[in-house]
C-alpha cells in the first residue's frame, strides 16, 4: 500500500509503532521495521546519548530498513541531555524521529538540517497545527482511547481524524485504539495517512517486555484502563492494578491539594520492574483501552501482514459495496 506516510518515511506499509518506555529497544524497532512498517526506539529508556547510540547501533545490526527514535519532551526540573541525544540520532543515520510531549520547536533545526523526517504526536487539532507551523513533516493524531498520554481533552479518534483532516495539509497517522485491518481502513477512511500504535505490538513475540506484560494486555478488556493524573494536568491511561487503585484513591482522598510527591511509589521508577521482572502490580504502566481488541501474540511479521490482508479484504468488500 502506497500512502503520503510510507512514501516520506520509505517503508513498506503505513504502520508504525509508537515510542514506548522500556519497550522500544532495538530488538522491538527492527522486528517492526523488518516487518515493512517503521519501528522506533525509545530514547529516553535509553538514558544517556552513549547508551543510545549503542541502541542505533544494535538496531542497525539487526535491520536494513528505516526506523526511528522517539523523543519525549517531559516537564521535568532536570532534563534530559537532549542535544545529546539529537547528536547521537543525527550520527547514528537515523531517518525519522517522532516527538512527542510538549513543542518539539527547540529540537527541530539540527533535526531539519540533517534531513531527519519528523513526526509529532500530539492530542488535538491545535497541538497538530502548531506541529505543521513549526516545521514538522507529519503528525501522529493520539485519540482519547490511546494508552499513555491522551492530553486533557477528551476528544476519541472518531472525532479527532476528521477535525485533524479538515484542518491540516501536512500528512498524519491515526494513534489510540488501531488493532488491525479495520483500524487501518477506518483511518485512512478519516483522512490518515497510515496508523500508530501502542499496546498492540508490545503483545507481540519479539517485544522484549516479560511474559506477564503480555498475558496481562491478552488478560484485559476494553473496560480495564483507568486515567491517572488528572488533578496534575498529566493525565495517563493505564491499565487498572493494586498500584492504580492505591494511586485512585489518594487522588480522591486529597483532591486538588495532591502533588506528585504524594504518588511516587506508584508512578516513579516502575517501569523496569514491570517490563523487565514482570512484577505486575509494582505501579501505573501505561496501556490503552486496545487491549480489549487483543486477543494472541503474533509476530510483528504476522500481525502486519495480516493487517493489510484484512485491510485489503475491507477495501475489496467495499468496493463491491459501491458498486451494487
Ligand atoms: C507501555 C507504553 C509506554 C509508552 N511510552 C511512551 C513514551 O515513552 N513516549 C511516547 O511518546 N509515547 C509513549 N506511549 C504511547 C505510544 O507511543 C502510542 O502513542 C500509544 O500507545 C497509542 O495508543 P494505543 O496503545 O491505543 O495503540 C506509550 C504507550 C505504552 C502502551
């Protein structure tokens, strides 16, 4: 399938798999980016600029094709090392980064200059032309059904891509909700170029996250997400646990006067124990309402090309529709 998306980023289907902390290692980029579609590594996971550029490398190593690396612009006292981690994209031959957080403006000229193609998620049709004004290449359009981030907004995705398609001209890609063929053709139905997503290719063979993440997106319904954070202005979907209960009811109990510091223990940290040890109930871990629509663990070979043989099914079927 040829879209605006695989033609900017050279891959083969227009697919790609959304940045996802101590998920997106090389191991998980490659095997999507082996499967035609465009896998991105996580750079913040990685921690130093040395230690993703290791990352590339290894990357490098293990796929010919395209891939990407996400950064993700936190509101932190501390940032990270971004220009240093921009140096070891650029050094690295990497083609594509996808930004995500807050205005990727400040990242974008050495980014530009070195003819790295950038997509921005973001959550609304504002954040998305403010994208297009500053220079990015396309946008990711992140639903209110995403897993992690979905803005304060609330706005699901069968709202949010028309908006998006009536009001940009760069290209964009559906994010939040997309499983499969229909996903696909629904997107592309609402004026997306390609789809993004999340918690379905971490339910794959290759995702290097322990076999409980997987049994517990495969486990989980559609009804087994909860939003977090609201009060801070960080709202994230996460799948229900001890952890996320615990952290519920603080919000309650302390309403507007919680701080971050009061949830800590849920939220700082947990993300190695859960990917990595496969302990469960350690904190909140983001996942989307998706999961519900997850039912094996493919391959990301086997997921993708059944994505676009039931997408090619769909458009088939449709046409026939048309026609009668
Ligand atoms: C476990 C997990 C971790 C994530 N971490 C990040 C991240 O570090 N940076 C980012 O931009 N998006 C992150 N995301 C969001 C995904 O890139 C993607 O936008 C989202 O999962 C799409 O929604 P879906 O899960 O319904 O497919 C994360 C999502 C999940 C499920």
């Amino acid at each position: 399938m040829k879209t605006a998306i695989t033609e900017m980023f050279g891959i083969e289907h227009p697919i790609i798999q959304g940045g996802m902390h101590y998920v997106g290692f090389a191991e998980m980029a490659a095997a999507v980016s082996n499967a035609g579609g465009l896998g991105i590594i996580t750079g913040l996971t990685q921690g130093t600029p040395e230690k993703l550029a290791n990352e590339i490398a290894r990357c490098k190593d293990m796929t010919d094709k395209p891939f990407g690396v996400n950064l993700t612009i936190l509101p932190t006292l501390t940032p990270p090392d971004y220009p240093g981690l921009v140096k070891a994209i650029i050094e690295g031959g990497v083609t594509v980064v996808e930004t995500a957080g807050r205005n990727p403006v400040d990242l974008l000229p050495p980014l530009k200059d070195a003819g790295i193609k950038v997509i921005h998620k973001c959550t609304s049709v504002r954040h998305s032309l403010k994208a297009q004004e500053i220079g990015c290449d396309a946008v990711s359009v992140d639903g209110f059904e995403c897993g992690g981030h979905p803005g304060e907004d609330d706005v699901p995705n069968f709202i949010l891509l028309p908006r998006a398609a009536d009001e940009l001209e760069i290209p964009f890609v559906s994010s939040g909700g997309m499983a499969d063929g229909r996903s696909l053709v629904a997107s592309l139905a609402m004026g997306a170029q390609g789809m993004n997503m999340g918690t379905r290719f971490i339910a794959t063979k290759e995702a290097p996250v322990h076999e409980n993440v997987k049994q517990a997106i495969l486990a989980a319904s559609e009804l087994d997400t909860r939003l977090v954070m609201r009060p801070l202005r960080n709202t994230e979907r996460v799948l229900n646990n001890a952890a996320v209960e615990r952290l519920i009811q603080k919000e309650k109990d302390l309403g507007d006067a919680i701080t971050i510091q009061d949830i800590l223990p849920e939220v700082a940290g947990v993300y190695p124990k859960i990917m990595m040890e496969g302990a469960m109930d350690e904190g909140a871990w983001s996942c989307g309402m998706v999961a519900g629509l997850i039912y094996d663990i493919p391959t990301c070979k086997e997921l993708i090309d059944r994505i676009m043989l039931q997408a090619e099914e769909i458009i088939a079927r449709m046409q026939a529709m048309a026609r009668a």
